[in-house]
C-alpha cells in the first residue's frame, strides 16, 4: 500500500489588503519551506490581490 504523504500540510492564505482569511491550500513542506505569496481574487475585495500563509 501507499503511505500517506507526511510532508504535505495544509494552510491558510489571507488577504493582505482587507485581512480575512477566505482561503485554504495545501502545500509541500519540503519544496517550500517559506510561506506562501500567492496573488488571488478576494470575494471581499473584489480584486486580485497578494495572500500570505497564516498560521
């Protein structure tokens, strides 16, 4: 059988211009370390803006 992938975790993104968090992904620990910068709408906003990983 496979093993469960351990090194894939899921976070939080939110909004860096109105701070909600509306988004959650998952990412790879291993591959990236950093947190994550992703550009994305916000429904909030209603633009494409930056998303930071929260805790």
């Amino acid at each position: 059988m496979a093993k469960k992938n351990e090194n894939r975790v899921y976070v939080a993104l939110e909004c860096t211009e109105c701070k909600n968090v509306i988004r959650k992904t998952s990412k790879n620990k291993k591959n990236t370390p950093d947190k994550l910068e992703i550009n994305k709408y916000c429904n909030v906003c209603k633009k494409h803006t930056v998303h930071k990983e929260t805790k």
